[in-house]
C-alpha cells in the first residue's frame, strides 16, 4: 500500500509544531522529526535520514539555524537525494525572503525531480513572542539593525497554512510562495504596537551592524552574531519592503495582521513570566 505519512522536520520548532498540529487536525498520518524523536532527525548526522525519511510520502522542511548559511546548501542536497531514494513524493521547504544565501537551497529542491515547493517568508511576527526577540520585548528595548526599514512581518499560522495546503492540495509543485504580513511595518510602529498590547513599554533602539553583532555575540556567540548581523544586512536594505499577495493566492483569503496575531498572543500568555 503507498504511504500516506507527512513527515516534519523541525516539528517542535515555531513553524514545524504548526505543520505537524494543521496536518494531524486534518485526519493526515504526521511523522514529527527533530533530534529527540524516534526515529531521530539531526541535520548534523546524515547517516540517519534515511531511516528517519523511510516510508514516508511527502516532507516539510525547516533547516537551522537557516537557509542562508554556507552549509544549507549541501545539506539541501543530500536531503533530497535521499528523500528520492526513500520515495518521497513532494517536498515543501520553508526560506528565507530576501536571502541570496537561501536561493541556493530553494533552487536545489526546485530543481531535484521530486515535486517540490517553496514557502518564502518574511520575518515571522512570532518572533517578538516566542522567538529570539521575546526577551527584547521583556526588557523593554529592541535594538535591531533595521535604521527604518518596514518589514511585512507574517503571522507563522499563515506560514503554516500554506504549507500544508502545498503538500496536501493540489497545483503547487515547482512553485514558490513568497509570503509576507499584510502591511509592512517600521521597528518604532512594531514597539508601539507591542507596548500598547503588552501594557509595558517597549522601544525600538536602532544599532548598527557592529553593535548588534557585539550584543548577539555576547549572549549566541561569534557564529551565531555573524549569521545573524549578516542576514540583517542582507534583508534590511529595503528589498523587502513591500507585502506580497502570497497568502492570498495560496488560502483564497488575505493573511491576518500584526495588531490581530499580537493581541492573541498576548492573552495566551506570551509574555507571561
Ligand atoms: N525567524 C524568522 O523571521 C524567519 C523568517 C523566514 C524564514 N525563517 C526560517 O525558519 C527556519 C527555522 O524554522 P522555525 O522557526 O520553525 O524553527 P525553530 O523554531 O528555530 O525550531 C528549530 C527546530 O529545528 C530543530 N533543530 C534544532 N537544531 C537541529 C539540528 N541540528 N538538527 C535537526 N533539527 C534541529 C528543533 O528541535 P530540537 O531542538 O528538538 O531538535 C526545532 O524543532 C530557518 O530556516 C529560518 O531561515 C525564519
């Protein structure tokens, strides 16, 4: 009998938990995969993908720490080739918008002979509420090289909305959903909201590329603050500015706003102690 099982990789992460949840609330068969599952998925033990990938039809992928960084690309490649041997019917992978770095990988599972999509995103609106700002928005001061660049951030349910349409609707092999927010917003309009919603205020501190690269450094290390402050250099020179119709042309309705996903966060608690 052909398979039927989605398989997750990063599935306890932002996106990954979304796919896998979406996926499993609508009657799929899901193999969540990340480095404490059984089977296990490591992005630094090739060796096992095999096992982890075997029996399963079609595959959501969210690499780390991103798309963007030197190695991504190889590991792209091997993953596709052993999703090939294992049968893979359609891979979805999640990048980055704006990121040179990133095409590379897209352009390999594009280009693999398995049906494959892209999901592109902007920069998650989560990431003031799970993700590596959370504690800025704690603290009171978000102190992100973006000068005043807008940015069209994305709710990450409409990121994983998408997904699961691509790997289970229909007419999306060889595309690339570019996906963004539906209005794009400057760091000082983003601290106002959250100081407004969060109740406490939070400020956007403009840094230069060093600075940040010095703070991140501090807390991530050397390699983490380079990744990071070279991705902020990358995206934050205006390319991204403008939103895109990619959500509404993929789920037949307009993505949901900052001010929406904010508030909702906010009273589940996202920045409960
Ligand atoms: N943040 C943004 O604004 C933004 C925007 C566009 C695109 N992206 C892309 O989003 C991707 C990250 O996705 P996400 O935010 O959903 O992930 P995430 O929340 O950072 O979670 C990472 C996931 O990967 C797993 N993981 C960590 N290290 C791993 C390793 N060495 N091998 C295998 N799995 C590992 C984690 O689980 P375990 O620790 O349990 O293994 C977890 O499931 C990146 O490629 C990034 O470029 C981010």
């Amino acid at each position: 009998m052909t398979s039927t099982t989605i398989a997750v990789i990063g599935a306890t992460g932002k996106t990954g938990r979304r796919v896998a949840d979406l996926l499993e609330e609508r009657g799929r068969d899901v193999r969540r995969l990340s480095r404490g599952t059984t089977p296990a998925f490591d992005w630094d033990r090739p060796e096992a993908w095999r096992q982890a990938l075997d029996g399963i039809d079609r595959l959501y992928a969210a690499y780390v720490p991103d798309l963007a960084t030197p190695e991504a690309a190889a590991a792209i490649t091997r993953l596709t080739e052993i999703a090939g041997d294992a049968g893979v019917r359609h891979i979805v992978l999640l990048s980055g918008r704006g990121e040179d770095g990133a095409r590379r990988s897209e352009d390999i599972v594009l280009a693999s002979g398995i049906p494959a999509t892209v999901v592109r995103a902007s920069w998650f609106m989560q990431n003031f509420t799970e993700g590596m700002l959370r504690d800025s928005v704690l603290t009171g001061v978000l102190a992100v090289p973006a000068g005043g660049m807008r940015e069209p951030f994305i709710d990450i349910d409409d990121i994983a909305e998408v997904a699961v349409e691509a790997l289970t609707g229909t007419g999306h092999e060889g595309r690339v959903h570019e996906v963004t927010g539906p209005q794009s917003l400057t760091f000082t309009e983003v601290a106002a909201l959250l100081s407004e919603i969060h109740g406490r205020e939070v400020q956007y501190v403009p840094v230069s590329f060093d600075e940040f690269h010095a703070a991140v450094a501090a807390t991530e290390g050397p390699e983490v603050a380079t990744m990071l402050t070279e991705l902020c250099r990358e995206v934050f020179d205006g390319r991204n500015e403008s939103p895109t119709s990619g959500v509404l042309e993929a789920l037949g309705r307009p993505p949901r706003d900052a001010r929406t996903v904010l508030t909702e966060a906010a009273r589940v608690g996202a920045w409960a102690a």
